[in-house]
C-alpha cells in the first residue's frame, strides 16, 4: 500500500509541472501572390525570425524559404507558422530578402499586452494558453534621424523614412511629451518620394516653448501581398530651442542735439520677448573710411525688452554715439557671460539695414549792424544779429561787457549778481533768425548765441 501511494503521488507532481502556462507565438507570412506576385514570380523568398522574451532569446528560426519549411517548427500550416514557449513573447525580430532583389527591412517589433488574447479553446491538459499574434509589418525602425537635428519653430525640417517596402506609407505624428500625438497631415512613401518638408510654425508649437520634439510614423501598407495592421515606428526626437529674435523694426535712428556732440542714438524692436536666463547681445559697427568696424564702446547685454504698442518688443540704445552710419548685429545667449565682439560667430551674422546718426545744422550767427551810444544820450548803442542753425529751433543770446556777464534789468544792462546764470542771462530773440540788442552805453561786448536745445555757436 505504501508503494502504491508513493507512485501515485509522484504523478500528481509531474502533472503539475506539465500543465504550467504555455504561450504560442504566431508567425503569418505572406498570403496568395507568392506565384505571379509583384516581387515573387520566379523569384526565392527567404525568411528569418528570432522570437524574445525581453533580450532573452527564444527562438532563432534559421533560414525559412518559400518551400514549406518543417525543421524547427511545431505546426505550420499554410503560409502560419506557430511556435510554443515556455515564457511570453515580447519581441519579434524578422528578416525578408527575396532573390534578384535588394534585401527588405528587418522588422524589430516590440509585442504589446493588447497583442496577447487567451486561447479558449484549450492549451496543455486543457489548460487555457496565451496566444501572442504578430502579423507582417514593416520595419519599426523606418524613420531616420537628421544629423542636424535642433531646430527653432520657424524653421523647416525634412522629415525621412527609410524605404522598405515599396507600398510602404508613413503618416507623421508629432509630440511635445512623447504621449499625446498630433497628426501633421503629411505623409512619405517609397512611391511619392522618401522626404517630405514640415514647416514648423504649421504644427502647434508654442512660442515660448524650449526642449524636445518627437515625431513617429503610423506605418501602413496598401497591396494584398501581406497580412497587414497598421503599426508605430520608431520615434525620432529634435531639439526645438528658441528662435532668434526677428527685426520687426529695422534701426531708427536719433541724431545728435547739436553738430558738434556725441549723443546720438537708435531704437529697434524684435518680434518676441526674452525668455528665463536669456540675454540679448547687441554689437554695433561703425563704417570708417576703411569700412565696416566695431563701434566705439559696441556692445551691450540687453536683458530686458520694452512691449511696443504693436505687440514688439523694443529697445533704446544709450544716447552716446557720433554721427555716422552704422550697422547692427545681435544674437541670443542663455545663462551667464557674454559674446566677445571679436568671437567668430559674428561673421555668420547678418546685419541690420545700415542707418545714419544725423546731426543738426551747425548754429551761426553775425553782426549785421550796430551803433555807438550817442554823446547826448546815455545807453542809445545797439548791436543787431542774425544766426542759423536748425530751421525748427529758436535762439537765445548772452551778453558780456568787458569782460562780466550782464543781465537786463527792464531799462538796462547791468552787472550779473544772480545765483542761475545759465538761465537768467539768455535772451531770447525777437525774430525767428535776427534780434536787436538794445539801451547799450559805451563799452567792450561780446556775444554768445544758442539754440533752444543748447547748441553753441561761435563766439564774438
């Protein structure tokens, strides 16, 4: 008795080892065509499949030609061939030549969980199975990588795939998280050319926005020749960085106050604002008789932008240049430091318009008539002048008698005791271009003349 239950016991174990999960991985080639097909009249077809569970192996099928292969199989019926494992599948690598034509693509296909269905129709012992089904696709791997691959939203790339399967067709997505993908409405194909351009400010981009940007094709196919589901390629990522600032207003320029001052300046205003940790560097070039050089004093690190009314963002150079004309280069920097004017990256850059700081006309005046006091009447002298200069200013006058500045009292013209001398010692002309200098009683004068923004003419 004791035997006998030993026996039986022995075979509830090995039951209970054979009756653990089985999964069954199908493999479906190509279906009718194989004789007067598009690729295969009197032509060989060889096949290879290698079946993973992660990156452990589980079945490297050799070489599988169109004759109805045996060797290694478990079942294969017609044009399906079904291997069984031990562990589940996770990844199908094909491979697909025909003879007198180049080799096709290799397919690396990554199974996912919706792939996988429960065999109800019964495994080992009747024990229900995982069948994992993998149908002909094309390769995963179709899309290819620019070698250029960062870009800015207003530029253009060409996207690619690799060219497989003749009635191949990619359909683009694109992603900024690598999850939500949107379509691009654009599409390659060996049959309407491999390469087709995207404009960038056609996806939804936001302006502001920095970092990666995925693409992945929907790859599909339109003969009859194979089993067929649409499949994801592989995902390709670019690198979207801020565009440079564009002009939206070339340089305008402010001229000097006087003819013969240094305070000249420019405004200018771009089409974005800056971003975090972004500086704008500015580096301005005068036009010497040798031509184009940097400035006197040529840069700045511009960090903040003003919001113009128009929707730019606009900037005031310091009011510290001469007159001349100019050309303006810029370019954008993230973090700290700056871009010598010397470096090299500046030779690329093109520059603005060339603009001119102007100068005002140059302030002049004469005498253009006078008369001496007369012996029998005190302060009857007079000096009449007449200046130019900027046709829209006005101008003022100072008068100085041997040597001391004078003020006029309302009758005469008397020594300047005040404490504001730049302000109460100019007078203003009584015409627009000529004054008379009246109630004037013997002595040595002199005249200084200006216009109304300060600019000095000579000296009498």
């Amino acid at each position: 008795m004791k035997k006998k239950l030993l026996l039986v016991l022995l075979l509830i174990v090995s039951l209970s080892v054979k009756a653990q999960k089985k999964y069954t991985f199908q493999f479906v080639r190509p279906g009718s065509g194989f004789t007067g097909g598009l690729f295969f009249n009197g032509k060989t077809e060889t096949y290879r499949y290698r079946v993973y569970n992660g990156n452990t192996l589980l079945k490297d099928s050799g070489i599988l030609t169109r004759v109805i292969p045996t060797t290694g199989l478990e079942v294969f019926d017609g044009n399906i061939a079904y291997e069984v494992f031990e562990q589940r599948p996770t990844r199908v690598i094909t491979s697909w030549s025909v003879s007198g034509s180049s080799t096709r693509c290799d397919n690396d296909i990554t199974i996912g969980s919706g792939d996988c269905e429960v065999n109800k129709t019964g495994g080992l012992f009747g024990q229900p199975s995982v069948t994992c089904t993998t149908v002909r696709v094309s390769n995963n791997n179709v899309l290819k990588v620019s070698t250029n691959n960062t870009f800015c939203r207003k530029e253009s790339i060409t996207l690619t795939s690799n060219s497989c399967i003749p009635q191949q067709t990619i359909s683009w997505y694109y992603s900024l998280d690598n999850i939500n993908y949107k379509p691009t409405f654009l599409s390659t194909s060996t049959t309407s050319g491999n390469s087709v351009i995207l404009d960038l400010k056609d996806i939804n981009i936001p302006q502001s926005y920095e970092g990666p940007l995925y693409f992945k094709g929907t790859v599909s196919i339109t003969t009859g020749l194979f089993e067929w589901i649409e499949s994801d390629s592989n995902i390709i990522i670019y690198n979207i960085i801020p565009c440079s600032p564009e002009l939206v207003q070339q340089p305008t320029s402010i001229t000097t106050s006087c003819n013969y001052s240094e305070d000249g300046s420019f405004a200018f205003s771009v089409d974005r604002d800056l971003v975090a940790n972004e500086k704008l560097i500015a580096t301005l070039y005068y036009e010497y008789t040798t031509g184009y050089d940097l400035a006197t004093n040529p840069q700045r690190e511009i960090t903040n932008l003003q919001a113009m009314s128009d929707g730019s963002f606009g900037y005031l150079w310091s009011k510290d240049l001469a007159p001349g004309k100019y050309q303006l280069k810029y370019q954008t920097l993230k973090g700290s430091g700056g871009i010598n004017p010397t470096d090299g990256s500046w030779a690329s850059i093109v520059p603005s318009d060339e603009f001119t700081i102007g100068k005002p006309s140059k302030v002049d005046f004469e005498v253009t008539g006078s008369a001496d006091q007369n012996c029998f009447t005190v302060n009857d002298g007079y000096i009449d002048i007449s200046a130019t200069g900027e046709s829209s200013r006005t101008f003022l006058y100072q008068l100085t008698k041997d040597g001391v500045i004078q003020f006029f009292n309302g009758t005469s013209w008397v020594k300047y005791e005040g404490s504001d001398i730049d302000n109460e010692t100019w007078f203003p002309f009584t015409n627009a271009q000529t004054t008379r200098i009246s109630n004037l009683n013997k002595g040595a004068y002199s005249v200084k003349v200006k216009d109304l923004e300060g600019c000095l003419a000579k000296q009498l």
